[in-house]
C-alpha cells in the first residue's frame, strides 16, 4: 500500500509533472509555429513548471530521471512542427538506399524535370521548402547513416521514418544523462545539474520535437571528455571524430584540447584522492598529436563512402552559405549589417561573411593560448566560452544550435546559456507572418538578456570564477 506520507511528499512533483505532460501534448499535437502567441504562452509555462521541478527536487534523482524519459515519449507520434528539416533526412536516407549519394543531387534537381528518384518524393520535397531543396545536403555522414536506417524500417511511412529518427535521438539523450552524471562526479560537481540540460522544455522540443540532431553530437561529445579524463585518449579521440561526423561543430573545439595534453599535471590535479578511481591520467605533446591524428584520420575514413570530387565542391558551397547568405536570429552580425547599409545601401553579408570565420579562428587561438585549460574544467569553460564568440558573430542561429552551449554549461558555473534557452524562443516570431521577416525589436529584446546576463556573470558573479583570459 502506498504510504500516506509519501503521497503527500511527492504530491507537488506530480503535479507539476502532470501539468508539464498536459502542456507538452499541447505543444506537439495542438499548435502551429505560426500561433506564436500559443507557442510562447506553452513554452513560458513548460520552463516554469521545469525550474520548480528541478529547483525542489534536485534530491529526487530517479523521479527526475523519469519524468525526463516520459516528458521525451509524449512526442513519440508527433509530426515535427517548429522545423521543416527532417523531411531532407528522410529524402537523404531514401536517396542512399536508392543507391544515389545524397551530396551529389539536390531534390529541385530531380523535381524541376519530373522525376521522383524516391518514395513520396513530391511529399517531402514540398516539406522541406524550396530553401532547402535547392541546396546541396550538408549533413554528415553519421547523420546519413541513421537517415538510411529510418528508412530501411519505416518503409513509405513519412511519420514512421520521424519516430526511428526520434528514438535514435531520445536513446541519446539517455546516454548522454548517464555519461554526465558520471562526469560530474568525477568533476566534484552536483549531479542534478545535468537535469538543467536533460529536463530544459528547450532541450525536448527542439531534439526530440524536432528532430535536431545535436542530441546526438553532444551525447559523443561529452562521453569524448569523459574518455579523456579517465585516461582513455585513443578511444576519446574516435569518439570525438564520430560527434563531428554528425554535426560539424566540435571541430572548432580541436585547438582548444593543446594544454591539456601539452601542459598538465593530470587532467584535475583538483580532485579528492581518496575518491575511488579517481586517477588522474597525465599527457605529453606525442598523446597530443596522436589525438588529432585519430580524430583526423577516422573523420575522413567516416566521410569516404561518399568522396568524390563533387562532393568536396558540393559541401564546400553549402557550407559556405551559413557564413555567406543565411540571416536568421543573429546579433553582432546584425549591427554589422546596418553599418554595412549605411555606408554603402545594400547588405554586406557577401564582405562580412568572410572575416566570420577568420574572427572565429583568431578567438579561439586566444581562448587555446592565453587560458589556464590544463585540466577538463577548464577546458569546457573554453569551450562553451569559445562557441559562445562564435555565435555571437554568426549570420544564422536557429534555436537548436544552443543545445550545445546548455551542455557545455553544466558542468561550469555559467548559467547564461540556460537564459538563452528560454529567451531565443523569441526568434520563432519570424514565422508568424507570411515572408519570415524577422522583428528587430524582438531580436534585440532576446540578445539584451543574454548579454546582459553574460557580461554580469563575466565579470561579477563571485562564483564564476574564470574569466574570459
């Protein structure tokens, strides 16, 4: 029988917890991105309703953990509704198992001359928008791999092919759980801290709502830094190539990883030795060079089923098109943009494109030379801060793309990014007019909060204690 005491314990989880899965069901089968009024009404209640869970029931680990896994399966039959991406994953994977290479043909490529190379081909090419259809697939090959195998086993069933995608997505997101806690403990740090990125309404919506595969990605990643801190640097190093075969990203991290190998005493001479297992495995500049030569060598053996010279110019030209002609919910770029207009009448984006990356790169060398990052910690606050510069400067930052700064964020002292998760929600007010104009003022609105939450953790939060340099 149930003890009286304990339903009166956990009655306000429950509740909560009822309320949050009431709202969810709404949010995946009940709303348009267009209603944004709806949209930003559900998503204020679902972060409110996650804070208190989380703030009054860090203690209560398994309940935690399962509302999480439950919060994920009320979107299991769910069509995705804030993104139109995952009909190109499903005409991706269709196109492999077609036998065409997906980086070679764009869909408007066989739709303007009346062909149909895959199932349901007019069905997703009208998904998918002519924004994306007429663009070469930019989406690595691990990614390609799990697009093939949902198609492999849903057939001609578009939702099918959405629910292996999703479940490849939420099995993720569980891995990702269980490494973090274990690297949290390894860091000393408070395990219920994963639950600001597992149980973030951010995090559900956008991967497994949506179907983003960052979940993915992280879920290398973060098991990449656990292998490195037990002293597993050779399997850390093809795990870590498998997280940028999914999502290029970690690649901007590589340099950052030099004084950990290079200049250490261990890779947390911190930590509590008479914690069991705890060792701290130390590194030289020849494990350095192996590590690179790893990620290196298995990044292209993963990419090689599809090389051709084609490919190369195909994913170059794809790529480029993030730095050189995609503008959505960006910041810097924005006011660089207007001073553009100023002086010359017209947007720049051609001219400013260019020096992205080459800002990006020179932030990162400082972040790689000019920081204490000789042990994980301080290399993940690197990492997030160095991510953080780089989407500061981006032309396009769709929601999804901050999942990676949320996970980075647990295990350092920085919370700005948890802001952001619940204010870039905003930007999805581009889609409630019929042209996605974007309203500067709402733009402006989100990136105030962030910074302003940034700056004052930057430099006058006390427990923050590691500034930028």
């Amino acid at each position: 029988m149930l003890n009286p005491n304990h339903l009166k314990l956990y009655k306000l989880p429950l509740l909560l917890a009822l309320l949050s899965i009431v709202l969810y069901a709404l949010f995946a089968y009940d709303l348009v991105r267009t209603d944004y009024t709806k949209l930003i009404v559900l998503y204020t209640g679902l972060f409110i309703l996650f804070y208190k869970l989380v703030q009054s029931n860090n203690a209560n680990f398994k309940f935690l953990v399962g509302v999480a896994i439950l919060f994920r399966l009320v979107f299991l039959f769910a069509t995705p509704n804030l993104s139109q991406d995952f009909y190109r994953f499903i005409w991706d994977g269709r196109m492999i198992l077609e036998g065409f290479n997906p980086y070679l043909f764009t869909p408007e490529s066989f739709i303007s001359v009346g062909k149909f190379p895959v199932a349901q081909a007019q069905e997703l090419y009208k998904g998918m928008g002519m924004l994306n259809a007429s663009h070469f697939t930019n989406y690595p090959p691990i990614k390609q791999v799990i697009f093939m195998i949902a198609g492999l086993f849903s057939g001609k069933d578009i939702l099918g092919a959405a629910l292996v995608l999703r479940l490849f997505i939420i099995l993720a997101d569980i891995g990702t759980l269980y490494i973090g806690i274990k690297l949290l403990k390894r860091l000393q740090m408070p395990v219920h801290h994963i639950f600001w990125y597992i149980l973030n309404p951010f995090i559900i919506i956008e991967l497994t709502g949506n179907l983003h595969f960052e979940g993915i990605m992280i879920f290398f990643l973060v098991l990449s830094l656990y292998l490195l801190h037990i002293g597993r640097w050779k399997t850390a190093a093809i795990v870590f190539a498998l997280s940028v075969s999914v999502k290029l990203l970690p690649l901007l991290f590589l340099p950052l990883f030099f004084k950990l190998f290079v200049n250490n005493k261990g890779l947390d001479s911190t930590q509590d030795s008479t914690i069991p297992d705890l060792e701290t495995p130390k590194y030289n500049f020849q494990k350095f060079l192996g590590f690179y030569s790893i990620v290196g060598i298995t990044t292209l053996l993963l990419f090689l089923p599809f090389y051709s010279s084609e490919f190369v110019n195909n994913y170059a030209e794809t790529v480029g098109l993030w730095f050189s002609t995609f503008e959505f919910n960006a910041s810097l770029y924005y006011i660089a943009r207007e001073i553009g207009y100023l002086a010359t009448g017209y947007n720049q984006i051609a001219i400013i494109g260019k020096f992205i990356p080459i800002l990006t790169i020179i932030m990162v060398l400082l972040f790689t030379f000019l920081r204490k990052n000789n042990t994980l910690q301080h290399l993940i606050t690197s990492m997030l801060l160095a991510a953080s510069m780089y989407f500061f400067m981006s032309t396009t930052i769709h929601p999804w793309y901050l999942a990676t700064l949320l996970m980075l964020s647990v295990f350092t002292n920085y919370k700005f990014p948890l802001v952001w998760s619940f204010v870039i929600m905003l930007s999805y007010l581009a889609y409630a007019n019929s042209e996605n104009t974007e309203n500067l003022w709402i733009i402006g609105l989100e990136y105030s909060v962030v910074y302003t939450v940034f700056f004052w953790e930057l430099f006058k939060k006390k427990d923050c204690q590691i500034a930028v340099f």
